[in-house]
C-alpha cells in the first residue's frame, strides 16, 4: 500500500497543479470581485451621479457594465475547464514519461496536442495581459475620485469636481459631475459603497495579474513537458531499433548453432 501510495504521488504533475490553484484563484478573484465592483459603480453612479439608464436600445454606460458582467461569465465557465484539460494535459505527460519503458506509447497526437496547448495557452497569457491593462482604468479612475475626497477634507474651501465626460462614460453633451460644494459629494465620500468599490477592483486587477502569472507558468510547464515528451519519443525509436537488432542477432546465433550441429550430426 505504501509503495503504491509513493508511486500514485510521483506521478502527480506537481507544476501543472501550482499553476492551476493559481490560475483558478486569479480568475476567482478577477470575476468575483470585479462583478460585485461593477455592480457598486452602478449603484454609485445612480445614487451620487444622478444618472439613469436610457430607453430603447442605446448603449450607455450601464448597457456596458451588463456586457462586461456576462463576459465575466463566460471568463469564469471557460477558465475553470481550461483549467482542468491543463492538468489532465499534465497528467498524461507525466504518466508518459514515467512509463517510457512501460506499456504507454507517446504518439504523435500526443505531441501536437501538447504543441497546441502551448499556442493556446501564449494567446490566452496575451489576452490577460490586455484585461490587466483594462482592468487598471477603473482602478486608476477611483484612485482620482479617492484623492479628490482625500483632498477635500484636508484643504479648507477647496472646489474640486470629478467630470465623469472626462473618461468617457457619458457623452461630451451630458454634464454629469459631482463637486465638493455639493452635498451629494460628501455622502459619497462619507461612504462605504465608494471605499469597498475600489478595493474590490484592485482585488480584481491582482487576480488578473496573478492569472497572467500562472499563464506564464503554465508555458513554463507545457514547453518542458513538450521537449521531455520529444527526447521520450526519440528514446523509444532507440530502444526500438535496440531491441530489433538484438532480436536479429540472436535469431542469426540460433540459426549458425543449428547449422552447426547439423553438420556434426
């Protein structure tokens, strides 16, 4: 029983599994705390910014947000199996190795699967990069709207506002913006909604970041298990070529001894 415990854990492709806890926990983080921070900018700009969402079939800035949800969504369905092929992917690799002498057979699907593996993963990292990057606007947004609320408080008669034209979310026609002289400004400061809101987007962006890094790892892992997949495939040729010579040459020594002694006979 110890032994076989021994083998089963030799035979866990522990990189693949690091790589997997921190992708599922990066992608975690990214859609959880990214949905609940959407959906504390919509009820921040309904309260604080007075703005409503528009009849008909006209994207606004929460016809967005509602987008931007369900793509979290998907990430979050899509991720969580990719997750889970990556380590099946390593598995395989790993019995593949440890079994080169074995009855296992590495084949070439096996390699081109692998191969494939290691595109899809490189787009993918490149994709996180580019939710990273999106993921800072928000986070460098309410950074502003935290320094404006930090400074208002410290500098006695100071008249600061926050145009929210300035990021895009409103069009150059609406004039949507809060001032420190309103009272609405206070109450958005005095608030937990708008602290929580920006914690939790740059909770999101360090799960983008560390899903990023476990796409890193995850090239790491896939392109040494390709090229260790590669040496095992020219091995077995070896051994195979090996054992046919062997068998060659053992068949030509039990053919000369019995030519052999049939001529003493």
């Amino acid at each position: 029983c110890f032994e076989c415990c021994i083998k089963c854990l030799g035979g866990i492709p522990y990189a693949s599994l690091i790589a997997t806890i921190l992708l599922y926990a990066g992608v975690a983080l990214f859609c959880g705390c990214g949905h609940e921070a959407l959906s504390g900018t919509v009820n921040i700009l309904q309260t604080y910014f007075e703005m409503t969402r528009s009849a008909g079939d006209v994207i606004d800035a929460f016809t967005m947000i509602d987008i931007f949800k369900y793509v979290i969504y998907g990430v979050a369905a899509a991720f969580f199996v990719y997750g889970i092929l990556l380590m099946v992917e390593g598995f395989f690799t790993t019995g593949a190795i440890k079994d080169l002498y074995g009855d296992f057979k590495i084949t070439t699907c096996g390699r081109c699967v692998s191969a494939w593996f290691i595109m899809l993963t490189y787009i993918f990292m490149l994709a996180w990069l580019g939710v990273t990057a999106f993921t800072s606007l928000p986070v460098y947004m309410y950074f502003n709207l935290w320094t404006i609320c930090r400074n208002a408080t410290v500098v006695d008669g100071a008249n600061l506002c926050l145009d929210l034209r300035q990021y895009g979310i409103v069009t150059i026609g609406e004039e949507k913006k809060v001032c420190t002289s309103s009272e609405s400004f206070i109450k958005m400061c005095d608030s937990n909604e708008l602290n929580m809101t920006f914690h939790l987007f740059i909770v999101a962006l360090a799960g983008a970041g560390a899903a990023v890094i476990a796409m890193v790892h995850y090239l790491m892992v896939l392109s040494a298990n390709w090229a260790y997949v590669k040496d095992a495939c020219r091995m077995q040729k070896y051994e195979d070529i090996k054992s046919k010579e062997e068998q060659e040459l053992h068949d030509i020594h039990s053919t000369r001894s019995k030519e052999r002694l049939n001529a003493y006979t």
